[in-house]
C-alpha cells in the first residue's frame, strides 16, 4: 500500500515528546498562577482591634450569644467568657493603651476603672448578649476615640470626647422614643 502525500515526508499522528512537556509546562504553570491568586484572597482574619470589635466576635459566632471579651494587663492579654467558662482569645490582638469611657447619671463621660483579674488589670470589658446588643462605650487609644454603639451600626470615629457624649445621647433617646424609632 503507497502512502499518499509528499514524497520524503512521514504523516504523523502522534506528539513528540518535547510537543508533550511543553503542553505540560504550560498546565502547570496555569495551575499554579490560579490556585496562588486563589490563596493570597484567603487571608487570616483582621486583627481585633476598636473598630471592627463587634463585628469580628460576630464572624466567631458570638454575636447572637451571651458572653464577655475582657483584656487585661494594657490589653496585651484577652480572654472570651461564656456559659460560665473562660478561655484565652486566640486571634491577634490590635488593642493598645486603650482608656474606656461610659456615661455617667450626670450626662457626662467617665473613665471607667475595670478593676483587677488574676492580679493583673483589666483594660477592657465588652459584653455581647444573646438579642445582638454589645456594651455601649467610648474607646480612647494612639489613633483616636470611637463610640461604639450598643445596638446600631460600627463603632463611629469622633474628634472629640464631647462629640461621643452627643452620639451616645442621640441613641439613648432613640432607644427611649421606641414608638418613633419603629
């Protein structure tokens, strides 16, 4: 049997051998640029600091429960409270040289005094209950002061203490006027 086609010439119906590991090298690289774009988008959790504090026990599960964060020690040390059992506060910490302030019966802001734990000092007290309510307080640290609100949205930047004692009056009397509020 005559094989059609140009004379000198092999018809081939197969891949070389070289054909075959630069497809392969092509693959793999192709699969290596995905799944590395895949694995830098899954990054650790954001470090718990003023800003993100009630969101980020949220993301935990914590959020619609109650249970406590309490830091000791300038805050360099935090601890979760719940259905009577405590254990340390894995994730990374950006709470530093941090002063809490609550409102006072005179309308006024105070520092707050947490007292002692374990004979170290405790820098921060924040309640999350089972109806999605958290602690109502003003946070001072390095970067500024934030009022963080007991039941309505983020913890808000203000410039100055003044101004949190005027956000956290304008919620409690939304809280106090329910007919107008709903």
């Amino acid at each position: 049997m005559e094989r059609k086609g140009h004379p000198g010439k092999i018809d081939r119906q197969a891949f070389s051998l070289l054909e075959l590991l630069i497809v392969i090298v092509i693959i793999s690289f192709s699969y290596m640029l995905v799944f590395s774009s895949m694995q830098k988008s899954e990054s650790k959790p954001e470090a718990l600091g003023i800003e993100n504090l009630k969101s980020a026990l949220g993301e935990q599960g914590l959020l619609h429960t109650d249970s406590e964060l309490f830091c000791l020690d300038k805050c360099q040390k935090c601890y979760l409270y719940q259905n009577g059992e405590t254990s340390d506060y894995e994730g990374d910490l950006a709470l530093k040289d941090i002063t809490v302030y609550r409102m006072q019966e005179d309308e006024k802001l105070e520092k707050v005094d947490f007292g002692r734990y374990q004979d170290y000092p405790v820098c921060l007290r924040f309640a999350l209950h089972h109806n999605g309510s958290s602690s109502q307080m003003v946070v001072r640290d390095k970067t500024g002061i934030y009022y963080l609100p007991s039941f309505f949205g983020k913890a808000t930047k203000v410039a100055s203490l003044e101004e949190a004692e005027t956000l956290w009056l304008k919620y409690t009397d939304l809280l106090a006027d329910n007919g107008e509020f709903y």
